[in-house]
C-alpha cells in the first residue's frame, strides 16, 4: 500500500491487533499515523483474531516476505460439539454431537498434526479459485472445493482444559497455516466436531505481541515524533538470513543494483544472505564466490558516523 504523500520512512511497528478491525484497517491506521508514505503487513489476522501483526513501513515492505515464511506461534480455544460453515464462532453451525473427547484422546490425536502435514484450508479462507478467493464464492453458496496443502508444524500442544466443552491449545508452524482447519479436523478425528472461539497470534518471527502497540496507543502518539520512537529497525525483518558485511565499493555497486563484494564468510554458495554496511542493511541477495547478487536493493539515508 504506497501513496504519493507522506514521509519517507521505514521500519517496523508492532501492533497487538484487537478484535474486530481488518489487518489491512490496521495497517492504513498505523500509516496514518506515522504519515508515511508505504505501509504493509507480514500475515494476515482474521478480524476476530488477536495479537502480533507486524506493520512494514516503507523500505521494510522489502523485508515481508521473510516475516511470512518464518515460524509463528498461536494460542486458540476450540468449542468441541459443533461444526460451522466458516469453522469458526461467526459462522452458521451445521453439525452438533454430544460427544466429547478426554484430554488423553486429545493429546493423542494432536499427534497426528506435527510435523509435515497436509491441511484443506477453510472453506471461508482467502485462497484463490480460478482468481477468486474462496470466501467470496462460499458466501455466494457455491460449494467451494479446495485442494490440500503442505504444512510444517513444529508443535501442537494442550495448554488447558477449562470444561469438556472447550481446550486450550498452542501451535507453532510455518507459512500457511490455518488454525480454523487445525480445529475442524481434529473435531472430526475425535468424532466430535469442533470450531475456534478464540484466536490470538503470540508471536511471529522475531515480534512479541506482549512487546506491540495497542491501536489506542497508536492513536494516542500519531503524528508525533513519541510514535516514530517505536519503530523498529528493518534489519529485524531479516534475522533469519547470514549477514554479510560489504565494502563502501561493494555497497555502492549494490545499490546500482549490481554484484557487490563482501567480506569472507562461511556461507555457502548460492546461499540466500543480506550485505550491510556499517550494521544497516544494503541489499538481499545470493552469495557467490566473493559477491552477493542482489535481489532486493534498500533505499536508505546513510547513517551518521560519529
């Protein structure tokens, strides 16, 4: 989301996202604030959902993708004995059962989502069919089919178990990952159906939600320089990549948009790494004998040497 007006700043802004607004409301909000002219986020949240979304602000953007596919964790409450069309509590139930699972049924049925999976995403979801998304088809009542998907979960664990009803559960996993379906097929493996109630995002990548902004915080400080005390460095969108420092002859020769020489390092060839320069990040690129090629070229203000 760029626009012609606004300031030329860049960065990340945490939020811990309440219940109700959009990510993409949340997003043109914190652009609003810190006027800035190019703003975007690293996951969508499901209005109803909680927690850390992490808002790139100008050159960041450049960064999204990393934030995307690093590893997230969820904390979420599912409600045993019904099924929605939207496997969620603001969809239409459809199937009821007075059954209901045991902790030591859970536990073992939990086990049967670690690791590489393969997960159907909902059927209210923002995948494409045909350059639609999915959502928009089923509440049109088409019968949406949508096709499995790999998923990496590293962990699925029962946290409690506040009555038979409902369970508490956390989740870490890669890109991709929908709790909604998490919920929905172990509500079928247990023969209980199964829906989410209660969604928050505890962290992504390197963001904390319990380090994030409030929007009522961000409301309070917008347009003010207390607000820009917040952001943080883009550097952090590329903690899971090698850094590789460059020379000021490399640096410029990135910037242009060519290979640049960095230092000696022990990453591989045709490893994907970023170059720096004086700690602030040139360009995201493959390393190659001496050089990285750049992919992703960062405009930023030199930093001030003291």
């Amino acid at each position: 989301m760029a626009r012609k007006n606004g300031r030329d700043i860049s960065g990340w802004l945490v939020i811990d996202k309440p219940a109700g607004p959009t990510s993409t409301a949340v997003v043109n909000k914190v652009r609003w604030a810190l006027n800035a002219k190019k703003a975007g986020h690293a996951g969508t949240l499901d209005p109803e959902a909680t927690g850390v979304l992490a808002v790139a602000i100008g050159e960041a953007t450049k960064t999204v993708p990393y934030i995307t596919d690093a590893l997230k964790a969820y904390r979420f409450t599912i409600r045993f004995g019904q099924a929605t069309n939207t496997d969620d509590a603001e969809g239409e139930v459809i199937k009821t059962s007075d059954t209901r699972p045991t902790d030591d049924q859970i536990k073992q049925g939990l086990a049967g989502f670690v690791g590489d999976i393969q997960q159907v995403p909902p059927k209210f979801s923002a995948v494409k069919i045909d350059g639609q998304r999915a959502y928009k088809l089923a509440r049109s009542g088409e019968d949406v089919e949508l096709a499995a998907r790999p998923l990496w979960v590293e962990e699925l664990t029962l946290i409690d178990r506040p009555d038979a009803d409902h369970a508490v559960l956390e989740m870490t996993c890669g890109k991709g990952g929908y709790v909604r379906a998490i919920a929905r097929d172990l509500g079928a493996l247990l023969g209980c159906y199964g829906h989410v109630i209660k969604l928050r995002r505890i962290w992504s990548g390197p963001f904390e939600a319990d380090d994030g902004l409030t929007m009522e915080q961000v409301e309070e400080m917008a347009r003010t320089a207390d607000l820009d005390a917040y952001l943080r460095p883009l550097e952090q969108g590329l903690v899971d990549l090698p850094e590789l420092r460059c020379t000021p002859e490399g640096a410029a020769r990135l910037r242009n948009g060519n290979p640049g020489m960095v230092l000696a390092s022990d990453v591989e060839y045709g490893d994907e790494c970023w170059a720096s320069l004086g700690g602030q990040a040139v360009a995201v690129g493959v390393y190659k004998a001496g050089e990285v090629h750049p992919s992703r070229v960062f405009v930023l203000p030199a930093k001030t040497q003291s």
